[in-house]
C-alpha cells in the first residue's frame, strides 16, 4: 500500500515512525523544506517528492499539517487525488464536513485523532469515516494506523471528548511524571533514580491497567492499605481535589477542540 503524508512535523512523525518500523508499505513524505525531507528520508529510509507527485498513486494521504493550514492544503492536493483514495486528516477539531469542502465530490474522508506514543508504537488512534467511506477504505486506514499502535472507531460526534482523553492524554501523564520526579529529588533521591522509579512505575500501572480487564479503582485498592502510606498520599489528593482539576483541565481540552472546529 502506498502511504503518502503530508505534513511532517512532531505528530505526523509520530505516525511515519510507527509505519516505517511495521513496515510492508511504500512511504512518502511532503515537506515544505527540503532540510526536512532529507532528514526524514534519512532517518526513516522514505522517500520524498513534491506534493502531486506524492498524492498521485497513493492509496492512503495522511494529512499531518496544522489545523489552521488544513483548508489550503487540501485544496492543494485535491486535484492529484487517485480514485478510490482515502484522505485522512490528524488535524485537531477539523470536522468531516470542512474537510469535504475542499475535496472533490464524493472523496474519501477520515478524521483521526493519534496521540504522540505512536513513536513507539504504543499509540492510540480513533477513526471516525465519512459518508463517502466503504468498509475497504476504512480497513485499509486501520491497517495504517495499527502500525502506530491501538485504532478505534468512533462516531465524529465523540473525536473532542477522545482528543480530551488520550489525544492530549500524554501531556497529562508527562505532567504527573515530572511532578513525582521532582518530588522524589526533594526526597533526597539522586534525579536519575527517581526518573527511573517514575517512568517504570507508570508504564507498570499501564500496562496493568491494559492488561488485567480490572477496573482502576479495585486496581487502586489493591495497592491501598488501610492507614497506610498510600492511603496518607491519596488524602492528601483528594483534599487538594486533583480528580476534580483533571475533569476541569478535559472539559477545557475538550471545549478548544469544539471550538478549533468551528473556527
């Protein structure tokens, strides 16, 4: 299958690294510098050409520009689309229905929400199809996206709601990671040690959190002796009303996508 994309700054290498890692597809890459596809083509083994020439051929074109710059581009490639090929957007709150107003009648549309862990491979992708998607061409953008990772499909109506959960999510937990880093150097850790403690406690709880089918809270529990230290630490949580602030910080994270998509 031929992968063109388009686009490539920090979330769009996300996508091409997990690609290009599963490999079994023909990537290339469109860049407005020409420093930058060299570097891709470098790092990666793809190839680059200039936007028609990508587009034209391509089975799937992964549209990686900012939200704000997705309108023009679209126009751009619109007329090197093949038939049957499917246009599929990362662009934050970017609706369906403006990305068909700047693609030909009845093109194929998909709105992806992809988060940064698929440079790992470890990504979280929901699909959301257009009206003018069939079941191939929908199959054929999960095959692309499970080489970044794990793929759902959503109905558009939730994209601002996944973009609140695991689209921006990784910034969250970053966000918990410094903070117990930084706690634990305050505790007189050496840093490294407590970047090590933190980073493999996180992926620990995750992985059991993926793994186990156990419900979170009966996951916390279990970890949770009464009058213990974890219990002291999570008081100390709840006082300070940090799920609260979590809900608070998504309704925001949700409520700029919907506005991104109307702007």
């Amino acid at each position: 299958m031929r992968v063109a994309l388009v686009g490539v700054g920090k979330m769009g290498e996300a996508v091409l690294s997990g690609l290009a890692a599963a490999g079994g597809h023909d990537l290339v890459v469109v860049n407005r510098r020409a420093e930058r596809d060299a570097e891709l083509v470098e790092r990666y083994g793809v190839t680059a050409a200039p936007l028609a020439e990508a587009v034209e051929g391509s089975d799937v074109v992964v549209v990686a520009v900012k939200p704000k710059d997705i309108a023009d581009m679209l126009d751009e490639l619109s007329p090197a689309l093949s038939d049957g090929a499917v246009v599929v957007s990362l662009a934050a709150g970017i609706t369906l229905q403006a990305m068909q107003q700047h693609l030909p009648h009845g093109a194929a549309a998909v709105r992806v929400m992809p988060n940064t862990p698929s440079l790992v491979g470890q990504g979280m992708s929901a699909a959301s199809p257009g009206e003018h998607v069939d079941d191939e061409q929908l199959a054929r953008v999960v095959e692309v996206l499970r080489g970044c990772g794990k793929v759902l499909v959503v109905p558009e109506q939730q994209q601002d709601a996944v973009t609140a959960v695991s689209g921006s999510g990784p910034a969250y937990i970053f966000a918990v990671a410094e903070a117990m880093i930084e706690a634990g150097v305050q505790l007189g850790l050496p840093r490294e040690t407590a970047s090590e403690l933190a980073s493999q406690t996180i992926l620990g709880a995750g992985t059991m959190l993926a793994d186990s089918g156990i419900h979170p809270s009966i996951l916390r529990e279990n970890v949770t002796s009464p009058g213990g230290t974890t219990a002291q630490a999570l008081r100390v949580l709840d006082q300070r009303a940090v799920r609260a602030a979590f809900a608070e910080a998504m309704q925001a994270c949700h409520d700029r996508s919907v506005e991104m998509g109307r702007g």
